[in-house]
C-alpha cells in the first residue's frame, strides 16, 4: 500500500501572496521587477511590511520608496529535500530593514551570513511576483 509519503519530491509551489488595499502598490511593483518600501514622512523611518501607519512613531503620512534591492543575510535555513527543498531567510536590505523571504538560484551549502544578495522577482500559483533574494 502507498502513501503520499511514497511519492518524489515535487518543485516547491509558490503560493500567490494577499493583497491587502496597503500593500497594493507592492505587489503591483513587484510584478514591475520593483522592490518598494514604506517610509515615514513624519519621522524618516522606513519600514517593511508595507502599512499605512508608521510603527516607529505611528504617524499616518508615508510614502513609498524604491529599495535598492541588496542587503545581506542575517540568517537561513534550508527545509525538504530535493525539488522540493527551499531555503527560508533574513535578509536586511541595505535600507535597513530586514525581511523575510526565500534564496533562490544558489547552492544552500555555499550561504553565508552577512554574504551580499540581490533581489529577484519569481512568479507565484496565479498571483503577483514575490521577491526573493539571491547571491549577488
């Protein structure tokens, strides 16, 4: 008798991300090949995740920016196996703020923390791009 444990690994599936009416603008840019960031107009801070209201200092009067789209790894890790395995990660961008996201396109044992990424847009299941990052 076989189970779904039995089976090869399949290639990772990228599920479409949700859109939220304040994080439209970022994933409309992702699909541009834009990486954009929330800033505060009131204290300068930027911010990722996208939101309306500054966490910093709450005020309510951001404005979007483009990232450079480097940074460096904080930290990874590799899940699964074959196909199917994908590397999770910290990586903070040269802005300052630290995402989480996905290596791509790169040998998992040849990572390093503080090593210098780029980002790259990978399409997801019927949805936006979804930035990832891979070594620069």
């Amino acid at each position: 008798m076989s189970s779904p444990h039995d089976k090869g690994a399949q290639p990772r599936r990228i599920p479409a991300p949700r859109v939220l009416p304040e994080s439209h603008a970022y994933w409309s840019a992702a699909g541009e090949g834009r990486l954009l960031l929330k800033q505060c107009d009131d204290c300068g801070e930027v911010h990722h995740y996208p939101r309306d209201i500054c966490p910093h200092c709450l005020g309510a009067r951001t404005s979007w920016v483009q990232a450079s789209g480097f940074g460096r790894i904080y930290s990874h890790s590799t899940m699964g196996r074959g196909e199917a395995a994908y590397t999770l990660a910290l990586v903070t961008l040269d802005e300052g703020v630290t995402l989480m996201t996905n290596l791509v396109d790169c040998d998992p044992a040849a990572l390093a923390i503080e090593q210098r990424v780029r980002v790259v847009f990978k399409p997801s299941d019927g949805g936006h791009a979804v930035p990832m990052f891979t070594p620069a």
